[in-house]
C-alpha cells in the first residue's frame, strides 16, 4: 500500500528516525576535557567546566552535571552537545570557538505545540570567552544562506535536500530513507559563527521537534555538519534527544533580484 504524503497523521515520529539516522556522525573528541570557560555577553554569565564524561555548566537560569558528546569542527572550533538530566525537557548547545575567543550557547526548550507554536523553543546567547582575545566579527544573525539548495546525506540510506527560503523559513524534502517524498517548510534561524561556518537550527511544526546543527559551507562541494535532534516521542510523553552528522553538497543558488532578494536587509534593497 502506497503512503498517502499528504496525511500527516502517518508521518514517522522522531524516535522512528532514530535508528540508522546518525550513520555520518563525525567521531566525538575529548579535547574539552579538563578544560572550564566563562562566557560573558547580553545574557548574563554562564560558565562550563567539562571532564571525560560529563560537563558541570549554569547558564540562562539553567544549572547541572550532564553526559556530553564534543565535536571538532573547524581549528580550535567545537560543537558540545548535551541534555539535561535535571530537566530532560531541556537540551544545551554550545559552540566554543577558542581561536578567536567567543561562544555561542542555545538552549532548547521542549513544550507542546498549539496552533500558534511549535513544540521546540531555542534561545540563542552569545558571548565571549573569558581570558581570550576576542577577535574577528562577533557570532550574530545571518542572511548568508539564504537563497541555497543544499543536499544533505545522513546516512547509506537517508538524504534530504534543503533550500533556504528567508530569515524565518526553510524548505526540507526527504530524498532517500523512510520518509521519501515528504516535504515542509518549517522556522529556521541561523548564525554565522566564522566566514562560512553557521549554526542553522530548525523547529518542526508537523513533527514535535527541532534541531541545531553546526555546518562548514567553506567547501560547497565538502559540506560538513554536525547536529542534534530534539523532541517527543511518539506517545508524547518522554523527551527523544539523540546527535548526528551530515555530508553535504551545494546544489544550486537563486539568483533574486535585487529589489525582491530576501537576503539582503530590506534597508538595503532601496
């Protein structure tokens, strides 16, 4: 029998996609171990302090001892991913890029979507490291995605396509695996944390989840991210909180015009 893409009451949950999902996940580091940062920005203090196994962290009125996976993304730039054993409804992720002295720290918040909401909250906080020289441009907001087709490879069997619509939307389809041939555009928001690294994140509205990845678009023949998925389970009840890894290709960009590009700032476009 033929699945009918249109019924989204048959689209897989967020533990269905589990197994198999995080077949490109880049292998983990311990270059953090042994390692405390403080990061100061708008937020407030937060502070990190990370062994083999587990990070002692308090940050956005959030505090604990969890279990973390780290990943080295660029030179002296890492992705650490957790959640929160005090709260499972809470996810952390933090970049700390050591080579030019600043952090990036979002926490994802799990709640139940309504007709207005979705199901995943992310609040971005970045700062600067505490006893590095912070140089280059601050992590901030970006733009600079907008307009790409990207394909993205998960795995033997899993492949999505991505096309980055405006500051707020993106547009997925699944090209290979389980969910074939479904497609949405869901919320996104990204930052740029060096020239061609960003964070891009997503919030599901179909599916309670959502996602941070961290992406090297330095190649656009050599993609690389890193990432997490965050979310209920099927029967809604137990948070789903597990990471991955993608291999990427730029496929294509939209040439707008200039008046109507939603990449420039509308400031910018008279």
């Amino acid at each position: 029998m033929s699945l009918n893409l249109l019924d989204t009451s048959n689209w897989l949950p967020l533990d269905g996609l589990a197994p198999g999902f995080d077949a490109n996940k880049a292998p983990t580091v311990q270059d953090l171990a042994g390692q405390q940062f403080s990061v100061s920005g708008d937020g407030g203090p937060m502070t990190f302090s990370f062994d083999d196994e587990e990070v002692q962290w308090a940050a956005a009125s959030h505090a604990g001892t969890s279990t973390y996976e780290a990943f080295l993304v660029a030179e002296e730039l890492y992705y650490a991913q957790w959640q929160s054993p005090q709260d499972p409804e809470l996810a952390v992720s933090l970049v700390l890029d050591l080579l030019h002295g600043r952090a990036l720290y979002i926490g994802a918040t799990l709640g139940r979507a309504t007709p207005s909401s979705v199901a995943v909250h992310h609040d971005f906080r970045p700062g600067t490291l505490d006893g590095y020289r912070a140089t280059g441009t601050e992590i901030s907001e970006s733009r600079a995605l907008i307009g790409r087709r990207v394909e993205w490879v998960y795995s033997e069997t899993h492949a999505y396509e991505h096309i980055y619509l405006s500051p707020t939307w993106y547009t997925w389809q699944c090209l290979a695996g389980p969910e074939r041939g479904l497609a949405d555009t869901d919320s996104n928001t990204v930052f740029q944390v060096r020239p061609g690294i960003f964070v891009f994140t997503w919030r599901e509205k179909v599916i309670p989840c959502g996602s941070v990845t961290v992406a090297d678009h330095r190649d656009p023949n050599a993609i690389r991210s890193h990432g997490s998925l965050f979310g209920w389970d099927e029967a809604l009840t137990e948070p789903v909180h597990f990471t991955f890894g993608a291999h990427g290709r730029l496929i294509s960009i939209t040439q707008h015009s200039p008046a109507l590009n939603p990449a420039l700032d509308p400031a910018m476009r008279d």
